[in-house]
C-alpha cells in the first residue's frame, strides 16, 4: 500500500494496475518530483473527498527528474516499521470526540463479565445509547498489542457490528449523519474476521508485521467465507482509524472542529 492514501484506494489502483509501486496526482509529480507525465498515458482513477474523482499516475507514466531518494517511494524503508505513541493519544481523542467511551475495567468486573475475552470488548448500552470500549486489565500500559486490541474493537463498531454510528452522537442536532450503517445482521465469525482484516491493514499502513492467519484460521467456518466480507467496509474503516491515529476526525465535514 502507498502512504497517506486510503485503503480502498490503494485497492483501487492495484486493480486498474497491479504492477503500480507509488501513484501521485499530475501535480504532486511536478512539484514535488519533477516529473511531468508522459503523453497518451491513461490515468487511473481514485475517489477524492468533497470531488467525485482524482485521476493519478504510475511512476512508470511520468518522466523528468531522476528520483534519487529511494526512501521516498520505498515507503517501508521510511517508516522502519515504528509505532509512535501520538498515534495512540489520537485515536483515544477522536473516540471521545465520537462519544465513544473508552477505558480499563477493574479486574474482578471484566473477569466476571467477560471471561472468554481476552484482549478486550466493545459494546453498545441500549439505556444509554453509548458505544464503549474496554481493554483487558493487563494493560496498564500502552503499548503495541494494546493499540492491535483497540483497533480491532474500534473496527466492530466502524463496521456497524453493534449497530448505526451517527454524527453528532446524541442526535440532537437536526444534522446528524450516519457515518457507519447498521450491520447487526452479520455472522459472529463474519464480524471477527472483518475486524482483524481492518487491524492487520492498519499495521501494514505501519510498516508493522501483524500475525492475524491463527485468529483468521479459529473463526474460518468455510472457503466460503470470504465471499461474504464486505471488502468495501473493512477498507474504508481501516482508512479512518488511520485518519484516527493522525487526529483526523472521521467525519470531514466536522474537520476543523479539532477535539
């Protein structure tokens, strides 16, 4: 996947051309590369927020300047494959800004209510009309395994797994938007297999190995299975919960009201 671009369009690209390593805009390659794009070239297409469209090309498209910083396309080579702390403390800020609640239960209140959960839980309170999550006790600490628990939790809920997610959360706003519709229907396995898939794009986006093929494997009922995920879905929440560890808000219209 190419760097600050989503998931779904980095999917985008690859199924117009496979074989693309880095894709910009006609006027980043200018700026930024020197480059200008070669005649009678095809451009591919991918979607650009607020526009219906953005047309981009394939370093192979373009000529001009020679690149001789390999880090600037070689974009695992850049990011080294390290975690930094601010990605944490902005996804916690954008959850409450979404009027999600997160937090670590005492010990005895998680084991008793969620014995078989080991890393966390996310859940949605019909009284109160709230999403929360929890990470194990265990966690005292942030750390990279706790970020793979939260992203994964924070993916069910994106997904619409425990229901609609609505801006601004208590609808009192004549406003409101929904921003992740109600998937409640989907199968347990279904839902655990989207969720990881979103956790492992969003550490892939890190330069970040994530070992997700034992728990893909324990919720595989079928082969048939990946028929069913909704790749659209699981692309576009690993795209905001990477807005999310930037301290983007994932409703853009709401951007400049920065948490």
């Amino acid at each position: 996947m190419v760097p600050n671009h989503s998931p779904f369009n980095n999917t985008l690209v690859f199924i117009q051309n496979p074989n693309c390593g880095y894709y910009a805009t006609a006027s980043q390659w200018e700026k930024r590369f020197g480059r200008v794009i070669k005649n009678d070239v095809r451009p591919m297409v991918i979607l650009f927020p607020f526009w219906p469209v953005e047309f981009v090309y394939d370093i192979d498209d373009t000529e001009g300047e020679p690149i001789t910083d390999e880090n600037i396309i070689s974009w695992w080579r850049e990011n080294g494959g390290t975690f930094d702390d601010k990605i944490m403390e902005n996804t916690f800020r954008i959850l409450e800004w979404l009027g999600i609640r997160w937090h670590k239960p005492d010990p005895s209140e998680y084991f008793e209510n969620h014995t078989l959960r080991v890393g966390g839980f996310a859940r949605y309170t019909y009284s109160t009309g709230e999403f929360d999550i929890a990470l194990h006790p265990r966690y005292s600490e942030f750390s990279l395994e706790s970020y793979w628990i939260l992203c994964h939790e924070i993916a069910h809920i994106l997904l619409g797994h425990l229901g609609s997610v609505v801006w601004p959360p208590d609808k009192k706003s004549s406003n409101w938007k929904e921003i992740s519709k109600n998937r409640c229907h989907v199968p347990d396995n279904i839902m655990e297999l989207e969720a990881e898939l979103v956790a492992w794009i969003v550490f892939n986006s890190l330069g970040i190995e994530k070992n997700s093929e034992s728990y893909i494997a324990m919720w595989m009922n079928n082969p048939d299975d990946f028929r069913r995920l909704e790749m659209s879905e699981v692309l576009r929440v690993a795209g905001k919960i990477q807005d999310m560890g930037k301290g983007i808000p994932i409703y853009r219209k709401q951007a400049k009201a920065t948490p």
